[in-house]
C-alpha cells in the first residue's frame, strides 16, 4: 500500500524510506545493519514525537483530514470482528452518509 504523507512530515517519510532500504540490505543477509537499523527505528520514533507535538492548527486539520485516515466503519469493524449489520435509511427513505448506525455485538455479548 503506498503511504499518503504531508508536506510537514518530509523527515518522516525520509527516515522511512533509509529504513526500509537498510532492512534490504539486512534481508540480503551480506552485512549486520542490526545496530543502524535499531538507530533509525529511534530516530523515527523520536522525529515523529517531536513532529506532531508542535503542529499549527492547520496541520492539524490536515491530520484530521488525511486520506488514509480510517473511517468510522474501520474502528466497528475491529471491535465488532466484523459482526456487525449497517443500518440504512429514516423515515424518508434517505441514507445519511455522515452517521452509521450498526447492530453487533460487543466483546463476544450479543447485542439486544
């Protein structure tokens, strides 16, 4: 799956892409990057910390708006084990995108 990233998280996606290039090398099995690889696990622990610990308020909007944010369904999906029924339509035979209603059961409990 290819990663969406925003203009302020170029560090991120840089140290990602060093990473990913260095387990490369350690899957090809000729050299020990065990030690880099931990180094630029922390550094992008630490970079992503400070990243999104100083947002401005439209960077925020952005990270609320992203497009590989996962939706409502997403989230009842994983508590319900995908169990659950959508419910659809009012009384005027119109669907509401914005809100979803379901009927599951939660924690194993059947739902009323």
């Amino acid at each position: 799956m290819s990663v969406t990233y925003l203009d302020f998280e170029s560090d991120i996606k840089e140290l990602e892409e060093q990473l990913e290039k260095t387990r490369a090398i350690q899957e090809k099995g000729k050299v020990d990057v065990t030690k880099t690889i931990a180094d630029l696990e922390e550094s992008l622990a630490k970079r992503t910390q400070e990243i999104y610990a100083n947002l401005n308020p439209w960077q925020r909007v952005l990270v609320s708006r992203h497009p590989q944010r996962p939706y409502t369904l997403a989230h009842i999906n994983a508590l319900t084990d995908n169990t659950f029924v959508e419910l659809h339509g009012d009384r005027s035979v119109r669907d509401d995108k914005a809100m979803v209603a379901v009927s599951a059961p939660l924690t194993g409990k059947p739902s009323c």
